[in-house]
C-alpha cells in the first residue's frame, strides 16, 4: 500500500519539466500574452520544491484564484533541478533563485 501511494505521489509532483527548451517556451508565452493583452508569471522552481507544489496546487484547486490568474496571466513552470537549471534564463532576469524558491518572475507583453 505505501509503494502504490508514493507512486501516485510522484506522477502527481510532475508540474516542471527538465526536458523543457525553456527559451522556446518563454518566447511562445510571451507572444501568446501579447495576443491577449496579458502578462506572463514565470514559477521558476522544480518537482523537488514543496512549496512550489503547493503554490500550484492552491491556485489550481480554488476557483477564484484560478480565474484570476488565468484572466491576466500566461503562466510558465521554469524549471531548476539538477537535470537543468536554466542558468542562462535565471540570469537574464538577474539570478533571482538567490532569495529561493519558488521564485515569480513577472514579464511584460514585450517581454
């Protein structure tokens, strides 16, 4: 029984994706909150994060929160583990993983 829970507990924790070309994606947010007058958050953080989980698991599960988030912002989870840690991306908007994680990154429709 305790196998088949930390199973489960390990598919539920894949919000990051190590594999993930995180400039491609930023740019694609980026030109889709611009097309819809949005912002874009960058959750930059990792499936080893528990507060990162928790944050996305809170704003996901209450309505109000959700629709808010949704109604102004592209969202992005960027991902920082020992597979990739988007060193070159966190350093554009100036290492802010210095002050821990999660870290939320807010860009303008520009970018």
């Amino acid at each position: 029984m305790l196998l088949i829970s930390v199973s489960i507990f390990a598919q539920e924790k894949k919000l990051y994706n190590p594999a993930a070309d995180a400039k491609v994606d930023i740019d694609a947010a980026i030109k889709k909150a611009a097309a819809e007058n949005k912002f874009v958050v960058l959750q930059a953080g990792g499936n080893w994060c528990s507060w990162c989980l928790e944050f996305a698991k809170l704003s996901k599960a209450n309505p109000h929160i959700d629709s808010l988030i949704n109604s102004s912002f592209v969202w992005y989870e960027l991902n920082f583990s020992k597979e990739n840690k988007n060193e070159d991306v966190l350093a554009k908007y100036g290492y802010p993983q210095r002050f821990g994680f999660p870290v939320f990154i807010i860009l303008d429709a520009k970018g």
